[in-house]
C-alpha cells in the first residue's frame, strides 16, 4: 500500500488505510490452517486416484496399444504398438540382455523378441507375438504449449497425467570429453593437462601435443576443437590428427563423460540434485527433438505414447530427464524412425 500517494496524505486517509492493512493480517495465518481451509484430498492430486479416473475414457480407447515389457521377470518399460502384426516401440537403452516378454491389457503374458534399435533417439522396435493389438492412432495438429498430456499403460486409468510445458526442442548430450586441459597462454589448441582416466590418457597424448584435426576437420584454436566435439556423445570415438615436436600422427580415442569426483568442481552435481524428486532414466539427454511435459513418471513407464485429449499419440515418453520434466519424442521424429527400421530389419532378413 502507497502511503505516499496524493489521495492519502491526509491523517484521515493514511488511517484508513493502515486500518485496512492491519485488519488483513490476522487473516494470514488462518490460511495456513487445515481445518479453516483445507488441503486438496491426494485423491485428487495430478497423480491421484480421482483425477486419474477422470481420464478413464482415454485409457479405455489407448490401453491395448500398450504393452509393459519385462526382462526376465522384472518390468522394464512400456512399449507403444505401431501395427496390427504386433510391432512395437520402446525405449532401448533399458532393454538388458535375457528373456524378454511382455504383459497385455488382457493380463496376459507374451513373449516378445528385439528386431533393432535407433541408438541416436534410443528407440527399439520388437515384435509381440500377440494377436488382437491394435495399433496407436497418431495426432496430425502439433502440440500446444499448456495442453494435456496423458500417459497411458495397460490399466483401465492412466499411469499419469501432466500439460506440455515445452514445445519440441533440441535436447544436448551429457558433455562427453577426450581429457585435455588446453594451454591458454596462445589460442592454438596445444594440450597442457592430461586428465586421468578418460580418452586422451589411454591414446597415449602428453602435455605439448597440439591438436591439428578433429575427424580430418582442421583446427586452428580452442574454440574450434570444443565445438567440433560438442555434439559427440558418451561411447562414440573420434580421431585426432596431432602434432609432436616435428612429427604428425593419428590417434583414435573413446569420448568418455567424467565419472563423480573426476574432475574439480564435480559435474555430476546437477544431476545428483535433479534424482531428488525420484530416479532418472539412465539416458535423458541425446534427443533431436523432444516435447517437454510436467508428468513425474518412473523410468519404466518410458517406451509408451504420451497421448492428448482424443487419445491420439503427441509422441513417445523417452526419458524421466529431472524430478520435475519428462521427455517425448514427437510423433513426427518417431515415425521416421520407425521406418528406417522397418527398412533395416527387412534387408536383414
């Protein structure tokens, strides 16, 4: 309240409005009373009972496009059928090695078998040996920031519910390096610092190397070095054309991402304080496209269609990415997916 404005700067006035700000306070406390003003029952909370049976229709038309994975025994994922014959996507960085089968909306379990996977998106196609699915319808409007997104399973009401909070956007790998600290005393990128354990140390580089080319792309200063290995993930490898003292050589090594307390200042801290509403999807980053929405799922209940409204797939659910964020692929990244593995599996056979 402004007691500086020109209508209060009569005793009167000023009065009259200290009355009025006082007389609000005692009402503060009140509000933080449960008997005065109560809590919203848990049945209705986003992931409540209540609410989730509002859905209830949209899991009826949704829930036998979806099958729950397991891998000897023990669920893994949801998978998302994509044709009438039984093929199915599903996240495949949670696809372990052993006996993998799947549950239906009829309760029943089915064997199931992997045909290939898109290590890029992280996507896998199997075959339920299954008949009776039905394939997912898939939306033609694009997603809308604020709109529904429900994530059905195999039950009569959906697993969650949440909005989209963000539309597709690229989403960036983990900062994935070779172990180099550069000498900063010139712009040429000339190694000062070899990092124990990651890629640069296992070639065999030393301190005073100096970087040539990255993947036969010349390099020139840092800058150059950085962003050409900006993009390169976890696992890939990458060659190096190095100079030492008067000679050039090739090296070959693993990009690797610092492990907890490799490295100062520890980069696995943001992580550590985003697993605190819950676990993270082992891979959440890595995407080049992914709809953002505020649903908390568990890792496992990624692989299945994030659906809208009419019960048509937006997208795929990729990965629990931070206590309060999930990923999707959107249904146009998915389907071209699909397709190249669809053509990959039939020059196979």
């Amino acid at each position: 309240i402004d007691l500086h404005m020109s209508s209060a700067r009569t005793p009167h006035a000023r009065m009259l409005i200290l009355a009025l700000a006082v007389g609000l306070l005692p009402t503060l406390p009140a509000a933080q009373n449960p008997e005065v003003y109560p809590a919203l029952p848990r049945s209705r909370f986003t992931s409540g009972e209540a609410t989730l049976s509002a859905f209830a229709p949209i899991s009826e038309v949704t829930r036998f496009s979806v099958v729950k994975l397991n891998v000897n025994g023990a669920t893994v994922a949801l998978a998302t059928i994509v044709d009438t014959n039984g093929l199915a996507l599903t996240k495949a960085s949670e696809l372990k090695p052993g006996k993998l089968t799947c549950w239906l909306a009829s309760e029943k379990e089915v064997a199931a078998e992997l045909i290939g996977t898109d290590e890029e998106e992280d996507l896998a196609l199997v075959r339920v040996h299954a008949g009776g699915l039905k394939a997912i319808r898939w939306a033609a409007a694009e997603v809308a920031i604020g709109q529904w997104a429900i994530t059905p399973g195999i039950a009569q009401t959906p697993q969650a519910v949440g909005i989209i909070s963000a539309l597709p956007h690229r989403i960036r790998p983990p900062r994935a390096l070779i172990g180099v600290q550069f000498d900063y005393t010139g712009s040429k990128p000339r190694i000062r610092d070899i990092l124990p354990g990651l890629g640069a140390e296992k070639a065999g580089l030393k301190s005073g190397d100096l970087i040539m080319a990255v993947n036969a792309l010349p390099v020139t200063n840092r800058d150059e070095v950085v962003e050409a290995l900006r993009d390169l993930r976890e696992g890939q490898n990458v060659k190096l054309r190095v100079q030492r003292l008067e000679t050039q050589f090739t090296v070959e090594l693993r990009m690797m991402v610092p492990r907890a307390g490799q490295l100062e200042g520890d980069p696995s801290y943001q992580r550590r304080v985003s697993r605190l509403g819950g676990e993270l999807s082992q891979r959440s980053e890595g995407f080049e496209q992914a709809i953002e929405h505020d649903t908390v799922l568990q890792p496992w209940l990624c692989g299945g269609p994030l659906v809208d409204l009419d019960g048509k797939a937006i997208g795929i659910n990729i990965a629990r990415a931070s206590r309060v964020s999930t990923y999707a692929l959107p249904s146009r990244l998915v389907k071209q997916v699909l397709d190249n593995l669809k053509t990959k599996s039939k020059s196979a056979t």
